[in-house]
C-alpha cells in the first residue's frame, strides 16, 4: 500500500479477554496476544508513513480489575518495554507515554524514560502508549496545572483559549486523530482523548483485538477517503 497522508490514528484495543474466552485461554493469553498485534500494526503504520499511532493501553479505570489481571497487565507491559529497549537498534520507531505516571511501579517508569529517551531522534512512527491514561482525568490535570501558573503570574485568564489549553495537555506536541478505530464491535469511547477527538472520525470494527490486522487499517483508511469531513462547517 503507498504512503497515505492521514498523519495520525488512535485505537482503543478492546476484546483480548473475549478472545481468550473464547479458546479457553487465561485472560493473560489474551492481552499477550494483543501486545503482539499492536507490534505488527506499529510496524505497519510505520511502513505506510503514518506520522502517529496513539494506543490505549491501560486506562485509570483498569484499576479497578482483579488484582491478578493488573499484574499480569503490567508485567505484560514491562516486558514489551524491555523488548523495545533491546531492539532499539533494530528498529526506527518513536515511543511515548502520556497518562499519569505517579501511580506507575518505579521499575515502569525507569523503563519509559529509557525508551523514550533512545528512540527520541528517530523518524519512523511515534507510538504514543496510553498508560494509566483517562481522558478526563488529563483534562484535570490540565486544568490544575493553568490554575498554578494563573497564580504564579505566568498565564492571564485572558490568556486561556483553546490552543493554550491544548498545550497542557499530554499530547501537547502531537496532531489530534484524524482516525480513531475500536475493535471488539463496542460503540464507546471509554475516556479517550476525549478533548483530541471532537472532530475525528470514528471506526467500529466488529473484530476482537486479537485478530485485527494490515488488511483492517486499509479498509479504514478506505473508508475514511470517501467520508465528508466539514469540522461544523456545514
């Protein structure tokens, strides 16, 4: 497929526990499963000249799971970590974290500086990793931190717009979505980017993470060519 100018795509990446349920595997193997789809996508996405892929990884309501699926979560993605950390040299991928990291294992955290800060210079696509990420809690932290630099002098209420709003924002230095794909058949947005994604196009696809492929982001990207975008124009 040729280079596409869509520039960024967000996924929520829902179904790994349906789709080990349904082989009667344990959840882990599900989640497993799906680290591995998002390294092919990833792949992908970089191979068609996609600028950003912004995934949802674990969100600030997946503490609320049991205890045994959030470990199993988290050592899940501390080895994905390790692996990008090892194969840095073989690969020209960009990796970010927004969320909020206080309440990250310090190993984690130590894991993401170090991943970011290798794969920092290079051009390929920047996966962005939705970690203890909500979209409402980003908007609060973002509004606290405008409510200390109002206090400190540093911003005027006059001041405040949209833009200036944007820049406190995780994704501060990243586009928003042109497209954002949910696997799993689900119709929610489930607190993602809920200010990035006023104006973008939304896909529901019926299959499970799992088995979402190349073939998938084509026919989005398809689709999404024949959609009429007017931003409220008209």
């Amino acid at each position: 497929m040729k280079k596409e100018k869509i520039r960024h795509i967000a996924i929520i990446m829902d179904g790994n526990g349906r789709w080990a349920k349904k082989r009667l595997l344990p959840n882990k193997l599900g989640h497993r499963e799906g680290a591995k789809v998002l390294k092919k996508i990833t792949e992908y996405c970089d191979e068609i000249g996609l600028q950003y892929l912004t995934v949802y990884a674990f969100s600030t309501e997946n503490w609320n799971r049991s205890e045994k699926e959030v470990d199993d979560l988290m050592a899940l993605l501390s080895e994905f970590l390790d692996e990008y950390i090892s194969n840095n040299d073989k690969n020209n991928i960009v990796i970010k974290v927004i969320g909020d990291k206080n309440r990250l294992e310090k190993s984690i955290v130590e894991k993401i500086c170090t991943i970011e800060k290798l794969s920092e210079n290079k051009k390929g696509v920047q996966l962005n990793l939705a970690i203890n990420y909500g979209g409402r809690d980003e908007i609060v932290r973002s509004v606290k931190k405008i409510c200390e630099d109002v206090s400190r002098g540093k911003v005027r209420e006059r001041e405040i717009t949209e833009k200036l709003f944007s820049s406190y924002l995780d994704t501060k230095e990243i586009i928003d979505p042109e497209i954002l794909i949910r696997t799993s058949g689900e119709s929610r947005v489930s607190n993602f980017l809920l200010w990035q994604i006023a104006y973008t196009e939304i896909f529901n696809i019926k299959k499970l993470w799992p088995d979402f492929n190349k073939k998938d982001i084509d026919e989005v990207i398809k689709e999404f060519k024949n959609r009429n975008r007017t931003f409220g124009e008209r």
